[in-house]
C-alpha cells in the first residue's frame, strides 16, 4: 500500500490566535507568497499563530 501523502490530499490553514472568523487556507504557491508576507508582519509584533494541517481521508479508506 502506497502512503505517500500528495498536495491534494491535506489543507494547510493559517489564522492568528486572537483572530475570529475565517482563516486563511494556502490551496497554492500564490496563496503561499501572500502568507510569507503576512507572517513576516505578525513575526515582527511578535504574534502568534495557529498552523493547521488537515489530512483528508482516501476514498478507499472512507468506504470501510
């Protein structure tokens, strides 16, 4: 069986620890810039933020 974890199968969201509402999610390498960017701001007030990382479930796996 093959484990390899592939980009389409997880979602990385990005939300700083005092943040309501919605988050940001890195779906490509233009979100990913525009992260950089952002973190870069919230390293220098020295915030904090939450990196999830959400694996999806195979389809083979969801049919067990």
């Amino acid at each position: 069986k093959d484990n390899t974890i592939m980009p389409n199968d997880y979602s990385v969201i990005v939300k700083t620890q005092r943040e309501t509402g919605t988050s940001t999610q890195l779906a490509n390498n233009q979100d990913f810039v525009k992260f950089k960017s952002e973190y870069m701001k919230l390293a220098a007030r020295k915030s904090n933020i939450g990196i999830y990382v959400i694996v999806k479930q195979s389809s083979t796996s969801q049919n067990k």
